[in-house]
C-alpha cells in the first residue's frame, strides 16, 4: 500500500513539475499567432484598403484610414484627451458594442440603460480603453476615420469580457472627434 501512496506522490510531483515548465510567454505566442492567422483569413476574405494604411504583420496590427486629414497637424501626445466614437465587431463582422445608439439599435446590441455618445479619455493612463484602441487612436488626427483590426493580447487577452470571448481578435471603427492637448506639449 506505501508503494502506491509514493507512487501517486511522485506522479503528481512529475505532473507538476511538467505544467510548471510550460513557459507563459510560449502559450501567449501561440495565442498571438493563432490570431494572426483569423485576421489574415479575415483580410482575405474582407479585402480593406484606404487613403492611408498601417500594417504591422509581426504584431497583428492592420489599420485603414477611410478619411484622413492633413498629415502637418500635431500628432497626439500622452495626456491628451480624446473625444472618438467607434463601433466594436468580432472577425465575423457582428457588433459587440458601439457609442452610437442607432447603430447599436441596427445591430441588435442596444441598451436603453446606456447613454450614448463618444467616448472621453486621456491618452496614455490605461484610464477608458484597450491597449490596441487607445493605439490605434494615438496614430490619428481629429476628423479622421478609421479601422483597426487587432490580436486578442492588445484587447481582453485570454479572459475577455462581457460578450467578448477569451484570444478573440478584435476590429474597431474609429472616429477621432476632438483632442484637448495636454501638458506635454510645447
């Protein structure tokens, strides 16, 4: 009976030591190009072009500006904030969430307990949006619309939120509205 209970023991001790060994940053990297994968296949068969693009394949990142406006004006600084709009959708092009009420009443994701209405937050607190959303508005200027497509690890990463699902890669809709500057600059 003792060579069973030390058996078991060094199984389970074997058995830990294996899962202790799997490196997090690994799992992350397959996650990371699993989404890749969803949003080729989905750049594929949603081709996007527009007047200004910004591809960083390594990352995942894909953004396509539908307007863009002079590219002189002063570029947004950490501690700006920013007035945006958006529509959030999955790979599958369903809406998830969006600040503007008819479009959340057309695609069946109202809520008459929300108010609607852009989205305010200073750039660069990690205060009022997702790493890939508040980049993604960083690269613009105001006036200027946009679509972000981008990998889970810079939205809710592997535990997601509400109607998000955990690795979902996720596309944004922007519309930069306003920005106040802050105080870094000159």
């Amino acid at each position: 009976m003792n060579y069973r209970l030390i058996a078991f023991a060094a199984l389970l001790v074997g058995a830990v030591s294996v899962v202790s060994c799997i490196d997090p940053d690994q799992t992350e990297e397959v996650i990371l190009d699993q989404n890749k994968e969803e949003i080729e296949k989905y750049l594929l068969e949603n081709p996007m072009s527009g007047v200004k693009e910004y591809k960083e394949a390594e990352e995942g990142v894909y953004m396509f500006w539908e307007v863009s406006v002079d590219p002189n004006l002063n570029s947004i600084k950490s501690l700006d904030t920013v007035t945006v709009d958006y529509t959030g959708k999955f790979l599958s092009n369903s809406v998830f969430d969006t600040s503007i009420e008819q479009v959340a009443k057309d695609n069946g994701v109202f809520d008459s307990q929300r108010k609607y209405g852009p989205l305010k937050f200073p750039i660069g607190t990690g205060r009022g949006a997702i790493i890939g959303f508040e980049f993604a508005v960083s690269l613009m200027k105001p006036g200027e619309k946009a679509t972000v497509i981008f990998p889970s690890r810079l939205g809710y990463g592997n535990q997601g939120q509400g109607k998000i699902p955990p690795k979902a890669p996720l596309i944004f809709e922007l519309e930069l509205i306003d920005v106040k500057k802050g105080p870094n600059h000159d």
